[in-house]
C-alpha cells in the first residue's frame, strides 16, 4: 500500500523496486556518512559511493515510465 502511495497504483515491477531500493540504499546511505565520518578509510567511502550510486538508480527507475 505504501508502494502504491508513492508510485502510483499502476506502476510497474521495476518502478516499484527502484523506489525500494532507492529508499533502502539512501538510508544506508545516511548510516555511511556516519561510519565514514567516524572511521574515515578508503574502504568506508568506496562501499558509501556504492551505495549512493546504487540509491540513485533505483530513483532512476522509479521516475521512468
């Protein structure tokens, strides 16, 4: 139902999963900034970017048509 609120009743599977993972993978996200904050290393920001460029393909995906 949630899904419905945010991409509509008529979206397809891959708008529905760009939304999830879009908000699961910007939370993630939001909790990387606080452990690269905390130990900063080259590993931390990698995996920090992964998960950035993984949130914003997923509202790539929610957006399109």
């Amino acid at each position: 139902m949630l899904a419905e609120k945010i991409v509509g009743p008529e979206a397809s599977y891959l708008r529905r999963l760009g939304t999830l993972s879009g908000l699961l993978c910007g939370i993630v996200a939001l909790l990387g900034l606080v452990l690269v904050a905390q130990q900063p290393s080259a590993e931390n920001f990698v995996a920090l970017l992964v998960c950035a460029t993984i949130s914003g393909a997923g509202l790539v995906l929610a957006r399109g048509n």
